[in-house]
C-alpha cells in the first residue's frame, strides 16, 4: 500500500492556491512540498500543519492506494 497526494492538489486547485501559497499558509518547508509531489513519507506533523491552514482533514489532503495484485492493472 501506498499513501496518494493526489487530493491534496486537487484541493488546491479548487481553492485557488499555488504550492508557494501551501508552504506560506501552513509553515512548511519546500523540502516537505517536494516530499509530498513525490509521494514520499512526511510528518504527521506537517500533514497536522497543511489539515489546519488548510481548514480541512487528513481524508481530505491523502487517501491509501492499495497494492496492485498480480495480473490486475490500476485503474
């Protein structure tokens, strides 16, 4: 299993703010940004950080991809 940002970027998107804007709102670093672009793990305390400037919860922010099994495609 896999942690996705993808919800993240998407929430961003809807509201309008850039990365910069990400880093400036929640107190986090440009090498947390790059961690999360990546996929990477990250800090629950930075992941704390983004669900408070961001006024919203970890649902909101990532979701788990769950491992592809052999012979089946991701969808």
């Amino acid at each position: 299993m896999r942690i996705s940002y993808n919800r993240l970027w998407k929430l961003l998107i809807d509201k309008n703010l850039k990365k910069k804007d990400l880093m400036e709102r929640c107190s986090i670093s440009s090498a947390s940004v790059a961690k999360l672009t990546k996929g990477d793990n990250i800090t629950t305390d930075v992941l704390l950080r983004i669900c408070k400037g961001l006024d919203c919860d970890f649902a909101d922010i990532m979701q788990v991809i769950p491992d592809e099994k052999p012979g089946e495609k991701e969808t």
